[in-house]
C-alpha cells in the first residue's frame, strides 16, 4: 500500500459554531429546557465517551463488538466485500475494525462530527489496513448531510453501531433513516446496532455507572458551553440524573439544578428553579419488531437480525 497520509482525504463540511448558538439559545428558551446530546462530543466529551464504553455497567459496545466477532463474515457476504463502506458516527472506528479484514472495502468513509477524533483514527486506521483508502469527513449527521461519494460508485454500505439511532427520538430516527436509504440508493445495505429493551435495572445502571463517567460526560456539556458561548454555568450547581422512562421507551438524562440560580449564555439571561432540568439525552431501546417496523416506515426491507445470547443487543442488515 501506499504511505498513511497519501492514503486519507479529508472532507470538512463545517458543522458550525453558528448553528451551536442558535441550538442552544432555543433549546434554553424552552419551557422545559434541553440541548442537543450531540453537543455532549467536544474534545474532552469523546474521551469520556470512550471512557464509558469500557465501564462495568455499560453493556452495549461490549455486547456489540462480541455480536460483531461472532458473526462479522456473515455480515460481510450480506453487505457484499469490495464496496464503498460509509461509518456514521465512526468515533474511535473501533468496531469497524472487526469489520474491516472481512469486508476489504475498496473505500471507507467515516462520518464525524469530532474534528480531531475523526482525523486521529483516520491515521490510527491507515496505518494498520495498507491498502485501504480513507475519506474522512467531518460532518454532522442529525441532519441533512453531505458526503465525499463520486457519482460513479455503485455497492455502498453503511454502518451505524453502537445504537446512535436510540440517541433520535422516532419522528427523526425514521428522517435519518430515509436520508441514509436516499444516500445508499436501491440495493444499498445498512448494518445498524440497536440497543433492546429489557429490565429497568439494567438500564439504570448503564447510565449512572458508579464512577461518575458517565456524570462527568453529561456535565461536559455546561463547561463546553462556558468555553464556546462564554456562558457562565456553575458546573456543580448542576446535578447528572439519568433513568429509564418506560411509557416512552427511553433512558433520559438531565442536568438538575441544585438552587434557584441565574445563567448568562451568550448575552442572554437564563433562570433555573431549584430541581428545574436541561433536558439532554434520550436514548431509545427498542424491540426487534418494533425496530424493523421502524426501518419498514423509512423504506427498508429487514434481511437478517443478530442479537447476543442474552439479548441485550442486535445487529441489523436493512437493504433499501
Ligand atoms: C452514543 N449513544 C448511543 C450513547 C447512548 O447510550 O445513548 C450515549 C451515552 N449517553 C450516556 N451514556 C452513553
């Protein structure tokens, strides 16, 4: 293969600060505050992130990457080998690499909203698959997006793990999916991960892990803001709560406010009450039927489902 670099493009559809400001200050000016969980991923969010996935508690990328082991070259003859291979929210591109042997893509093209992260595994990839051809894009996915295809390639694939899709609530999972299914064109596979529903506890316990990982990542948000916005947040007059909301099939989380208190955020006054929440992060488990209805509405067919021995987790192939 030829040298790393030579090998990697780099594609910055600038995911804009602009857009932060205005996400924020809306979110904020709600009766019942949120923001956006894809916020959570600055710098430092990531690392936590990363952090997370190897905690006890959190089961799901550990579950992942053993469905991912086990049945990968099952996965492969469905996506087909040699293709051009799309990574949503590629991260670290950890788990692509269990992938990665058996499906030799001709191209690979991890979508991320982390600058940095992107191109650190970009390079990280390069050197261990000598003949693989990256294009890197930096780009957020939660809305239309935009992608470095050329108009010629036929055979795309597109790989979301790591339930991402939990993080939309069903109205936008289902328009995601439909951009995924226009990008991929007919024919086109989509291996997703998906978290399942089961016992509360279990829930629970992933998002309230006992070291505080997962708190500090939620708090992240409130010191990114006061970094980029030049708001003014007192990280510990907030509070991480996270619990799993069975009418609507979700693990919420929220930062609390623990008094009465007053936020600047980008010139803009903001008032908590005392236990008042920033609404900011659903994450979705669903049953596999109720997920494959899901794809269905997005105009995918379902071809094949894996799941672990203890059903905590599933691998879908949908193919428009
Ligand atoms: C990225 N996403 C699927 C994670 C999840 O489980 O919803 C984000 C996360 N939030 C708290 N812990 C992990």
């Amino acid at each position: 293969g030829e040298r790393a670099e030579s090998r990697i493009r780099f594609f910055d559809f600038h995911p804009t600060t602009a857009d932060v400001r205005a996400e924020v200050l809306e979110g904020l000016s709600r009766p019942r505050k949120r923001l956006p969980p894809k916020l959570f991923y600055d710098q430092h969010g990531s690392q936590l992130f990363d952090a997370i996935t190897e905690l006890p508690e959190y089961y799901p990328t550990r579950t992942e990457i053993q469905i991912l082991r086990e049945h990968g070259a099952a996965m492969a003859d469905r996506l087909g080998r040699g293709s051009v291979l799309i990574e949503l929210g590629s991260g670290s591109s950890l788990k692509i690499q269990t992938l990665l042997a058996a499906l030799q893509p001709r191209v690979y093209i991890p979508v991320d909203i982390s600058k940095a992260h992107l191109l650190e595994s970009a390079q990280a990839l390069a050197e261990r698959f000598p003949e693989l051809s990256i294009r890197a894009a930096c780009a957020d996915y939660s809305g239309p997006f935009e992608l470095p295809l050329e108009s010629d390639w036929r055979d795309l694939a597109a790989f979301f793990p790591g339930s991402s899709i939990g993080n939309f609530d069903p109205d936008e999972a289902r328009a995601f999916l439909k951009r995924v299914a226009r990008v991929l064109g007919p024919g086109g596979r989509l291996l997703i991960g998906v978290d399942l529903k089961k016992e509360r506890a279990v829930l629970d316990a992933a998002y309230n892990d006992a070291q505080g990982v997962t708190a500090a990542f939620n708090l992240n948000l409130l010191t990114r803001l006061n970094r980029e916005l030049g708001a003014d947040f007192e990280v510990d007059a907030f509070r991480h709560r996270a619990f799993f909301n069975e009418e609507a099939g979700r693990i919420e989380m929220h930062l609390v406010s623990r008094s009465n208190q007053r936020v600047r955020v980008a010139g803009q006054v903001f008032d908590f009450r005392l236990g008042e929440t920033i609404h900011t992060e659903n994450s979705y488990k669903y049953g596999i039927e109720d997920f494959q209805r899901l794809a269905r509405s997005a105009g995918f067919v379902s071809e094949q489902v894996w799941t672990d021995a203890d059903d905590l987790f599933s691998v879908h192939c949908l193919i428009v």
